[in-house]
C-alpha cells in the first residue's frame, strides 16, 4: 500500500503538472453493489453526482493529508483519493477503446482506457485504468487500480477537520512539528500494544505502513513486537528520528515501487533498492553497532505481529 513516501511523490508531482488545467469530463467503471448509498464514486448515483460537482472545474492545486491525495478544484468540495493497496494516479495522453470481448484481461471485456503514449505508462502495472478525468489540454488524470479498492470521493472545502476520513488521523511526521514529547505521549496512549502497530495506526500517527515501520525500527534496533511501556525515552526518540529520516529517504527516492506503486509518468520509485530489512528474509543485517561500529551478525527473519508481516534482526532488535 502506498504510504507517506508514495502518496507524497504522487502530489508533489501532480501538483507540478495539473494547477489551471480543467477538468471536462470523467469516466469510471468503478461500480460496485456493497457501496450503494455511499459517499464513494463506486456507487453510480454518488458518481453522476461528482461528475456534475467536478466537470467544468479548475484544479488548483494537489496536496496530501495522511495517506490520502487531495485535488483542490475551483468550486466550494476538493476530490479526496486514497489509493489503498494497489491504486495510484498517473497522467499522461490516454484513449478509450471499445471492449474487447476475445481479451484475456477482464478490464478489456467492456470499453476501457489505455495511454497512447510509449515509455513508463505502458508498464503492466499501469494498465488497470479504472478512472479517468478528461482535462483541458487533451491529457488524462487517471487511476490504475489492480485491485479495485480505491476510494474517492468529494469533500466540502473548509471541513477537512470534520471530515472522518481526514479528521481521524493523528500527527504528520514529515508536515506537523511533531516533537518528541509529543511522539511520547502518543505512544503511551497504546502503553501495552505492540510498537509495529501502534506505528501504523493512523489514528495515531499519519502515514507510515509496513514497509517505512519496518525500517525504522530496524535502524533503532527496536524489536517490532515490544510494548511502549517498555521502551525508555531515549529509544522512542532515536525512534521517531528514524522515522523522519527513513520517511525523507523514502521520498527523496520516488517512493517504493517494489509491489504496485508507480509516480505519476509511469515510472517506478527507487527506495525498494533501499531496503535494509523489508522483505530481506534470510539476509544477513547490515545494521553497524554505533558504539563499535561493528556489523551486526544477525540474519533477516519475518515473523506475523497483530496480522502484519513483521521483518527485523533478532540478534540487535531484542526485546
Ligand atoms: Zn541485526
């Protein structure tokens, strides 16, 4: 699932590409019985009502809140996405083609999108177009999305507070000035959970999953399954600066593309390249001791800690 990293690429480079652009039209085959009378494009009545709420709009700008992608439009609502597990945006020339009865992918079965253009768009991970915004200069804002569990809906401005999506998320590593008192005392309100989930609650703490917890825990040698009654001050400190140090890492190289995720042109990320513990099982640690410089002696293992799949070093990370 993208986390704070991806969904930061994405915004960012979004927001260097669509700011004055209009949208005139938008397209879905998202449609979906479970969500009928709900605020989500998956139902079809909720989607005409978008579409009329968002056709003849300007974007103003993209931002993030949480792991969510916000498209502020002129007009008094802002479009919210959250990708979820496999969704994210792309931009770029696309055209609908009709469906293809004989295809083998069932995306084709019915008239389905696909980008003209040659290069990183074409990546087989690009093609699960499931939402399209037409916009003004011939180009296309879409959402690919494997899996089909993507939200989006429309938000009215100035309510983002009271909005439940956005309003129950705790503190910004990379945004807020989150102090280490701060981090202190929001771990404490879990004092007997396991630190691998209160970090990746996001009631808790904003936008951090299983790959950028893994990691930084990793760096803290703090074993993922520890409780934050039993960590010292000093740990939980050296843990939220790794948090923003392997958050910025993350960013800095274009998110993680190791499953779904790709940026806005298609391209892939580069921090799967730069896993120290994340899907290492069976390597050896590099962690190097601070105080020796030694390099730990430790192999990789996985282990499943309140439904997650859990990597660390047993030999550094104990508990
Ligand atoms: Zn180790």
């Amino acid at each position: 699932m993208p986390e704070l990293p991806e969904v930061t690429t994405t915004a960012q480079k979004l927001n260097e590409c669509l700011p004055g652009l209009k949208i005139t039209k938008v397209w879905t085959s998202y449609n979906s019985s479970y969500f009928k009378g709900k605020n989500q494009i998956k139902d079809p009545n909720y989607f005409k009502k978008f579409c009329k709420n968002v056709s003849g709009h300007k974007i103003e700008s993209v931002t993030r809140i949480g792991k969510n992608v916000l498209i502020n439009i002129s007009g008094p609502q802002t479009i919210l996405i959250h990708m979820k597990m496999t969704g994210h945006l792309l931009f770029g020339k696309y055209k609908k083609f009709p469906a293809d009865k004989q295809s083998k992918r069932p995306e084709e079965q019915s008239n389905y999108w696909r980008t003209t253009e040659t290069g990183p768009l074409q990546d087989q991970f690009n093609h699960y177009i499931r939402l399209v915004f037409e916009l003004s200069n011939k180009k296309h804002l879409v959402l690919s999305d494997a899996r089909k569990f993507a939200k989006v809906t429309l938000i009215p401005d100035g309510d983002i507070k009271k909005f439940k999506d956005t309003a129950e998320i705790g503190p910004d590593p990379i945004m807020d000035k989150l102090s280490n008192s701060d981090f202190e005392k929001i771990l404490n309100t879990k004092p007997n959970g396991r630190i691998k989930n209160v970090l990746m609650d996001q009631t808790l703490i904003a936008g951090i999953g299983n790959i950028y917890s893994d990691e930084a825990l990793w760096m803290s040698g703090i074993h993922p399954e520890i409780s934050p009654k039993n960590m010292t001050s000093d740990e939980m400190k050296k843990l939220l600066k790794n948090i923003k140090k392997v958050l910025k890492k993350g960013i800095d190289f274009g998110g993680d593309s190791m499953s779904d995720y790709r940026q806005p042109d298609g391209t892939r990320g580069d921090f799967q390249n730069h896993h120290q513990v994340y899907r290492k099982k069976g390597s050896k640690c590099t962690w190097k001791n601070p105080e020796t410089g030694n390099t730990c002696p430790g192999i990789i293992i996985r282990k499943v800690v309140g439904g997650r799949s859990a990597h660390f070093c047993d030999t550094h990370q104990k508990i």
